[in-house]
C-alpha cells in the first residue's frame, strides 16, 4: 500500500503496517519547509479557506522551520516504529530516481 500526502499530522500506522506492506511518500514542497520573510502577510489556507496573518520575520520563519524539522524527525521515527518505509519527495525534484530508490531499498 502506498500513502502520499504531505504528513504534517502524523498518522498511527501501526495496524495498517502489521496486515500490509505500507510505503508513505511524504510530497513536499521546499517553500513549505524553508518559508522566504515577506513581513507582515496574510496567506489563505485552501481547503478551509481560513485566513492567516502574521508577521513572517526571520524569527517568525527560524522558528517555523525548526518546528517543521522536528515534525519530520518524529513522523519518521513513528513510520520506522511502525515498519513503514518512507522517503520524502520535493515538488521539484526527480521523482523517478526518489521512488526508484524507495522501492529498491536505499532508501
């Protein structure tokens, strides 16, 4: 089975894995995770349509980015716990060698 998404909630995969042979492929894109400052902006969440307004400072954005770093490090310990494989897939990157690379293994 193979589950593609951004994770940023990190799914118990646990039941899931111990039936099937589970794959996550984490898409991201590399703006998500490394935000430019741009001051004081609202951004509109398109699912919902909510709206946010912040002030994305260079300690507004350090502060994202660490908290986005220590996400990914837990969403991968909690899909190693699980026995999921996983691999993370940037927008712009070569997503045949990525996946290649998955599924062989060296990942």
């Amino acid at each position: 089975m193979v589950l593609i998404g951004d994770f940023f909630e990190i799914p118990d995969l646990r039941l899931l894995a111990r039936k099937h042979e589970v794959v996550a492929v984490v898409v991201r894109d590399r703006a998500e995770e490394n935000p430019n400052e741009m001051g004081f902006t609202a951004l509109i969440d398109p699912e919902s349509g909510a709206v946010l307004e912040g002030d994305f400072n260079e300690r507004s954005v350090k502060r994202y980015h660490d908290r986005v770093k220590a996400h990914d490090i837990e969403l991968f310990e909690s899909f190693r716990r699980a026995g999921v494989r996983g691999t993370k897939l940037y927008t712009d990157a070569n997503a045949v060698v990525t996946l290649r690379r998955l599924f062989e293994g060296r990942v």
